[in-house]
C-alpha cells in the first residue's frame, strides 16, 4: 500500500525530472547558437573579388 508521503514524493521527482529536462533542453540550445557564432567568427574574410584579404603581399608587419 502506497501512503501520501509516496505519492507527494513521486510528483515532486517527476517536477524535477521535467524541470532538469527543460533547462539541458535550454542549455544545449544556447551551446549550439554560440558554436554556430563561434564559427561563423572563425571564417576568413573575403573581398568583392572571393580573394582572401590577407594585406599587401611580400610586405612584414612590423
């Protein structure tokens, strides 16, 4: 036989199961924006030409 205490213990697992279901599900949403920003971060830049700018060529920053 199952008393309250039981039950009332059961439902406040399955609210915690849903509340830590819900925040991974949020967490692993925000994780994959910043990695997609991250990458569109790491592309290199083009010119109107699709030639990389990279600086004049043959000259050393000093």
């Amino acid at each position: 036989m199952i008393d309250e205490t039981d039950k009332a213990a059961a439902r406040g697992q399955d609210g915690r199961q849903d509340r830590l279901k819900s925040a991974l599900r949020e967490n692993l949403k925000r994780r994959k924006v910043q990695a997609r920003e991250r990458a569109a971060m790491a592309e290199p830049s083009h010119n109107d030409d699709e030639s990389l700018n990279e600086g004049p060529a043959g000259k050393a920053d000093d």
